[in-house]
C-alpha cells in the first residue's frame, strides 16, 4: 500500500473515489453525491493539486485508489476531512497510515494541532480515532448537507 498526495494527473482517480465514498457512506460527509458528481474536469484537476486547499492523500493498492483523506488549513486550525477506504481495502491499517499522513502535514507546517469532525455514532471512526488519540470536544454541528446528523469535534494535540 504507498499513501501520497494527489496531483494533477491523479484528478480522475481522485474524481472516482471520491464520489465512491459519497455513494458508500452518504451521512459521513459534508457534501452530498449529487452536488459532488456536478464537478467540472477541470476543478477535480485543480482539486488533485498540491496547491490546491484542501490537499488529499490517496492510499495506492498497485495502479487503484482505495482510500482518500483530505486536510485543510482553516481560521488557524489544521483539519482532517473526507477520510474513506474502500470495503476491499478496510481492516488493513489503510485509514490509519492516511490519518497519519494528514498529521505528518500538520506538523510539517508547525501546527499544534489537528481536528476534525465525526459522529459519535460512527463506532469505526471514532474509535480508530481515539486509538490514534484524538479526543472529543464539547463542540456538535449540524451538516448542513444532511441536517438530520450532528457531528462532534475532535482534536489531536501534537507534541
């Protein structure tokens, strides 16, 4: 399994999983299939850069994407969003090593901290989460493309 960042020449594999992701677990993200499958070529291309915000890793099993991970610098924060790996790929450390590369970045460019957002009924997430020592804060939101799910921040602090 190799984890990189994308780049431009990985926007179709990008543009695939990820919308497989939406399709697999529609409640777990921000952004519905539907408003995600009406992107252009040319913003997945931009989307696939790695000066593009936020940057995505994809974990590689040969020549086939299997699992994504995005982060992005927001109002001082750096956050962990769209982590997914796909049902053939599950239970082999892959969301692990793409957690981590996120919170390799973070550290890279001098955060203290990473966050991120789950739903605390997302046992598998969560827990892989809280393995890696993440904590719970007492911050819910709503997602705004699905209103029916709260999600709970958590938070990293790096050493």
């Amino acid at each position: 399994m190799q984890i990189r960042p994308t780049t431009e020449q990985d926007w179709q594999a990008l543009k695939t999983i990820r919308l497989a992701s939406l399709l697999d677990a529609p409640l777990a993200f921000g952004m519905s299939y539907d408003e995600t499958a009406q992107f252009s070529d040319a913003l997945w291309r931009e989307r696939a850069s790695p000066l593009s915000q936020p940057n995505f890793w994809l974990a590689w099993d040969g020549e086939v994407a299997v699992g994504i991970v995005g982060g992005v610098e927001t109002q001082g924060e750096y956050q962990l969003i769209s982590l997914w790996v796909a049902p053939t790929a599950r239970g082999k450390g892959v969301a692990e090593q793409l957690v981590l590369a996120v919170v390799d970045k973070a550290r890279a460019i001098r955060h203290h901290e990473v966050v991120l957002s789950v739903a605390p009924e997302n046992l598998p997430a969560s827990k892989l989460y809280r393995r890696l020592g993440f904590k719970f804060l007492d911050h819910t939101e709503v997602l705004d493309s699905h209103p029916e799910v709260t999600v709970q921040k958590m938070v990293l602090v790096l050493g």
